[in-house]
C-alpha cells in the first residue's frame, strides 16, 4: 500500500474513508483505517514501555506478564493467573444475573438470556448444560486438559446452590478453582461455605460497589476463610482514585495479590468511557482501551514500589493477553481465555480523523 501522500492529501482520503458506510468499504480503504490503527498503537506501546521501564524494580517473569513480587516471600503470581496465561484454564458460568449495574461491564448493552434454574453455560459448549451433563463433560472433556476452572460472569454468588452442585466435584479432582465476586454478597456463612465447596481462589471486583466498606469489610473477612485473596478491578480514573481514598483498608486487608487489567471497552461503552478517559487505541488482538488505563496502572504500581505494599501486583494488560493469547493453538478448544475479547470492526469515525490529527508524520512513513 506504500505511496506518495501529502499530508493533506492523507488527511482527506482519510476523511473521505470514515464518511462512507464502514460496512461497505474496499478492502483497500480498510488496510488504510487499520493500517491507522496500527501507526496509533506502535507509537502509544512505544511510550507505555518507556513508562514501564522506569519503574526498575518491576520484574518480568516465565508466564510473560510484569509484575511486583511480594517482598517478603517473593511469591509468584497467583496459580489462577499461571494458568491462564498458559491457557490452562476454563469457565463456567452459573448466574445470568447480577446486582450491580457497573459502567465498564462487558455485559452492558448486551442481552443474557437467562439461565435456567439448574443450568450452566460454558465456553466449551454453546448450549445450557444439566448439573449432571456438565460434571461429565468436565470429568472427561475438561479436567485433563486444564490446571484451573473460574466461575465467572454477571455474579455468581446469586446463585450458590449451583456452586455448591459443581464445586466440590472439582474439588475431589484437586482442580483450582478460582471465583469472581464484587462482594456484596460475601457473608462469613458465604466464604465458608465456598471454602468448603474447594473454592481456592476468591478475586474481588471493589470497583463495583464502589469500594464499598461492607465489601471492604467482607474481604478481609474472606482473607481468614478462603486460601487465596486478590483483587481484580479495571483500572482507570474512577478506580485509581478509590484506590487511593482506601488504599489504607486493603494494606491491611491481607490480601495476596491485585490484577491490575486494563479497561476494556465495548460497542456499548466505548463512546461513554472516550468522553470520559480520553484517546482510545487497540491492540493486534482487538483488545480497545483508553490509553489512560494503562497509565494510572503505572502510577499505582509506582507508589507501591515506594510504598512497599505487601502483596503482589499483576499488571494484566492488553499486551500481555496477546502473548497469551499467540501462539493461538486450534485443538485448545476448551479454553477460556479471549472470550471477552473487544470485536470491533472498525472504531468510530472521528477516532480515525484524531489518530491522523495525532500521528500524521508517522502515518506518512508507512502510507
């Protein structure tokens, strides 16, 4: 696609692309628009690296993510976050509900048919499987194929008689189990009963209560119950700053470990969270976030470096899912791990006209 373009003459053509119907374009014009993608996304990695290499004690380890040791027992990250980066793990989902509404959900925009009472979905099978259909898909299918099983999706503590069906099946199998939850729901009589059902690992999502203190309270709680305690929240200015505001409460929490993802965005959400966290850009597996995200990541990490926090931090970001995710094996059927991947066909029409706004001396190098 190599030419000789003006930079006005390349602005215009970029113009004339995003103004036809995205649906109807040649394949030539599409190459423009992801090639555009592809000049944004080279440049924002290049200087999201260079923040991340200025922060020395920041270790990358064998399962191809960077993280933050604890100190103290340098442990690796958590086996839940081992497997799936070797993409050792699957899901099952038990709820089609949830009680809360958050903005950056995946689900936003997006219609769940509900489950019935005594069904699970998977994302090994299409269909809603029995109790009884799903522990023998598991036990012949699944279990030797993986080191790792998460519940999760919309929230699954609303439905623990389906935990408690499942779970200890898992557990006679020495499977790990790992739970999401935003914690509203998790009791002591809650977190027992998991531990007792073989959940080993239990990630709170604070960000969807709004760091709520209840759930603040119930984590530390779930810390003297349940093996492995973390917290997975996206991050991005909301989140940053609730961090923060209780970063005292979660030092003395006990927890083990904090994913730190990048936020994510969705057809449904992207224009909400562009107006809200500014420039977007997307990565070779479609993962779409603003860069933003990956920013606040690195200042949090960076004041837990000098704050000494007890506990590891994982930075799970765009890149490191597409490392994970490459090389993509075609038999590894049953795993779980890029189901929630962004697809997009295109970005929206002015996000085009910004990046050529942005990084026109960079896009006439290629075009």
């Amino acid at each position: 696609m190599k030419t000789v373009y003006k930079k006005n003459e390349l602005k215009d053509l970029v113009i004339s692309v995003v103004n036809k119907d995205l649906k109807e374009l040649t394949q030539i014009e599409k190459e423009i628009l992801f090639t555009l993608e592809y000049v944004q996304y080279e440049k924002v990695l290049s200087d999201i690296n260079k923040q991340r290499d200025k922060l020395n004690l920041y270790k990358p380890n064998k399962f191809l993510t960077f993280y933050i040791p604890n100190d103290k027992t340098k442990d690796d990250i958590l086996f839940g976050c081992q497997s799936c980066l070797k993409t050792k793990i699957t899901h099952i989902r038990s709820s089609s509900k949830c009680n809360s509404s958050c903005p950056f959900c995946y689900f936003v925009g997006v219609e769940v048919p509900p489950l019935p009472k005594y069904g699970y979905k998977t994302n090994f099978f299409e269909a809603v499987l029995s109790k009884d259909q799903l522990i023998l898909t598991l036990e012949k299918q699944v279990i030797p194929k993986v080191d790792a099983i998460g519940w999760i999706d919309k929230e699954p503590l609303l439905e623990l008689e389906k935990i408690k069906n499942v779970a200890p099946f898992l557990k006679d199998n020495k499977v790990y189990q790992y739970l999401y939850t935003n914690g509203t729901l998790a009791t002591e009589d809650v977190l027992k009963l998991l531990a007792d059902c073989g959940i080993n690992e239990l990630r709170f999502n604070l960000q969807a209560s709004n760091f709520n203190p209840t759930v603040l309270k119930n984590m530390r709680k779930a810390v003297e119950i349940i093996e492995h305690v973390g917290i997975e929240t996206p991050i991005y200015g909301d989140s940053f700053n609730n961090f923060l505001k209780h970063k005292d409460l979660i030092l003395e929490s006990g927890i083990k470990q904090i994913n730190m993802p990048e936020l994510q965005v969705s057809n449904a959400t992207i224009e909400y969270f562009a107006k809200k966290e500014g420039e977007l850009y997307r990565n070779r597996r479609g993962y779409t976030s603003p860069i933003s995200s990956r920013q606040y990541v690195y200042r949090l990490i960076e004041i837990a470096l000098q704050e000494k926090w007890p506990f590891i931090i994982n930075d799970c970001s765009n890149e490191t899912k597409y490392f994970r995710d490459t090389p993509f094996i075609p038999d590894n059927v049953i795993s779980g791990v890029i189901q929630h991947m962004t697809k997009f066909t295109f970005l929206p029409p002015n996000h085009y006209i910004f990046v050529i706004d942005t990084y026109i001396d960079d896009a006439l190098e290629i075009f």
